[in-house]
C-alpha cells in the first residue's frame, strides 16, 4: 500500500496553506463570514463528484491535503460542514437537477447553512423508529410534527433535512422520505441543549406543522431510507483525517501537561502516552488503507476506533493534571461555556464520543450482521 502524495499533491498542499495563513493573518474573523470567504475562494465542495455547481472539485488526495492543512491552521470551526459533506453528495447522488440548481450553488458559496433533522428522544441510533410525520397538503406540500434532538448548529441553520414518516402505519425502515426544510417559518422551535462543558452546539428542534414544498423531497417519497443510508456513508471519509490533525494536537498538549507536572515520570503514565500516540498513528493508516473506497463495516471500525480512543485520551489529560483537573469553575450557573482548562474540557465532552454519530453498540451490531455475517442476537 502506497500512503504517499505525488508532487501534484505538494504543489495543492502548498496553496492550502498559503492561502490560508494569509487570510488568517489579520486574526479569526466571524464564522458566517468565513464561510463566505471560503466559498468565494472556491473551497467549498472539493469533494462533489460534479463541479458544475460554482464548486471546485479536487483528487481525493488533494482533499485530504486540504482537511489536514485547515486542520493544522486553526482557522474557525466549519459552520457549512454539513451542507457541505452531508447534503450536497446525497442530493448530487438523488436529487433531482432542480434541486441540486436550487441547494447546492448556494452552499458552494457558504450562503446557505443545512442542519440533521435524524435522531429523535426515542430514536438515536436506532434510526429506523423515528416517529416525525409528515402528512401530504392538497397542493402536494408537507405538514411535519415531531421532535428532533442533538440537532448541531439548528440555531444557526436556515434549513434542515428532516427524515420523517410518510406512509401512516408504516414501522422501521419503510414509509420514510427525506424532506428539505425551511428553519425560518412558523411550527419551527428550535431549544438549545446545554452540555456538560457548558456549551449548547445542540438542540431540540420542534415541528408543529412546519411546511416543506412538495418539489423537496429528494429520492422520492417513501424513499428515505436509502437516501438516508447514502447520508451516513459519506459521514466519515476525509474528514476523519482532519479530525485526527485535531486528535494529535490535543495529544501534544497532554504530553506537554504531562511534562509540566512531572506525570510523564511515573511509568504508568508514560505507557499510556506511548500507546495513545501509536494508537492514533494506526487510526491514520487505517484511515488512508479504506479511504475511497467500500470496504463492509469500515465506517463502523473507524468510528469505534476514535470513539473509543478520545475518550481514553480524555481520561488520560485528568490523570496528568492531577488533583487540580477535579477543581470546577467557579460559577456552574453561567450561560456562556464553563472556564475549564483543556484537560477537563476533554474529558467532559469525550463522555459523549461513543454515544453520537452511533453508538458504539450500534456499530458492532454492523459489523457482526454486515461484516461478519452473524445473525441477530448472536
């Protein structure tokens, strides 16, 4: 296996970083207006498999070039990640050409930002028994009422994919359509979930006869489950390099706290720095080895994988810190984010890595029927 970038591949790399440490110089701007910048400097949708959409479309290996490089930059968090790598490539795959006219042009210049309307209270990663109806108006549009939940960015979002139930009385993966709809109108409430870190990037988002136009369903009606499976593969890709350029520098800084305290004198401590660190070189190998292509389960491993390693990565950042990481912030009442030092802060919100995105659970149940081939309740 070849994990090498050609000179192409250097040369891309090389006005990545250019371009962004000159954008970058004169300090972070606002995240919607980096959106923009970006989508004006056409780096927006690199990834689509058509470049027809105002977008500018690169090899797979430029793309990693690209996440690993704004990855190392520090440059503002995503707001259009979302539309970006979830919607566009699914409407690219279903949608019809007036939808992608329509949607994707508008995220190509980071105009318009997408929200998930998947997990529900009582549909997490058991996606198949969500209960969102929506029920057909006499001019062919949607009616919807439900409850979504974990909703990243709904409150910064101008629209959302929603999967809901179509066909009244249908159960599991049948009777579902994914619909496209406007956060900005009547029967949208959208409540902010506060974390442990004293952040709220999630909410609630209720539907109480919330309308979506009838030329908005993508893939058809009754078809959302395939469309929404199409979704959830190109949820982990490329991006999980980038997220690993995250990863590395969070583990530098553990070692660096580690060195600080003296921590990386016990033994004990040391074994679990060195671990952490091969374990994450394996997960870019792993990453690179099924990168573009379908090997069964290989979301699955992936995402058990970094789950799993991000939270012991968090536990170890405690452990060198010592007594002080059990010290909270003076005032749990605060509405802005808790002044936590990074230490904690990891901890705090790795609690949560092997619940979202699928539970850990689920991904071994994937891996047994799928990979495996082992039959329920095996």
């Amino acid at each position: 296996m070849d994990f090498s970038f050609g000179p192409e591949d250097d040369a891309f790399r090389a006005e990545v970083r250019e371009w962004l440490a000159g954008e970058l110089r004169a300090g972070v701007p606002e995240r919607p207006a980096w959106e923009r910048r970006l989508g004006a400097a056409g780096w927006i949708g690199l990834g689509w498999k058509d470049g027809g959409y105002g977008n500018r479309t690169a090899t797979l290996t430029q793309q990693v070039a690209w996440a690993e490089e704004y990855a190392r930059s520090d440059a503002p968090g995503r707001m259009g990640h979302i539309g970006e790598n979830l919607l566009a490539p699914t409407l690219i795959a279903h949608g019809t050409e007036e939808q992608k006219q329509r949607f994707l042009p508008p995220v190509a210049r980071g105009e318009e930002l997408w929200c998930q309307g998947y997990s529900e209270p009582d549909a997490g990663s058991d996606l198949a028994g969500i209960r969102t109806s929506a029920v057909r108006e006499d001019d062919g549009s949607w009616r919807i009422t439900g409850q979504k939940i974990w909703t990243s960015l709904a409150h910064e979002a101008g629209w959302c994919f929603v999967l809901a139930r179509t066909e009244p009385g249908s159960e599991r993966h049948r009777g579902l359509s994914f619909l496209l709809v406007p956060m900005d109108q009547p029967g949208v409430e959208v409540r902010p979930i506060r974390q442990l870190t004293g952040e709220a990037d999630f909410n609630e988002v209720f539907f109480d006869g919330a309308h979506a136009d009838a030329a908005h369903v993508v893939g058809g009606e009754g078809n959302g489950w395939r469309v929404a499976m199409t979704l959830l593969a190109e949820e982990r890709g490329v991006s999980t390099l980038a997220q690993q350029i995250g990863f590395a520098q969070e583990l530098e800084g553990v070692i660096a706290s580690a060195r600080a305290t003296g921590a990386v004198e016990d033994p004990l401590i040391r074994e679990r720095l060195v671990r952490a660190w091969a374990e994450l070189k394996a997960m870019r190998w792993n990453a690179l080895r099924t990168l573009g292509g379908d090997t069964p389960g290989a979301p699955s491993v992936a995402k058990l994988l970094w789950a799993g390693w991000h939270q012991r990565l968090g536990e170890l950042a405690v452990a060198v810190r010592g007594a002080d990481a059990a010290t909270g912030p003076g005032d749990w009442s605060a509405d802005a984010p808790y002044e936590l030092d990074p230490a904690q802060r990891a901890f705090l919100f790795s609690r949560a890595d092997t619940i979202y995105g699928g539970s850990n659970e689920i991904q071994r149940g994937i891996i047994a029927g799928r990979v495996l081939g082992l039959p329920k309740g095996a």
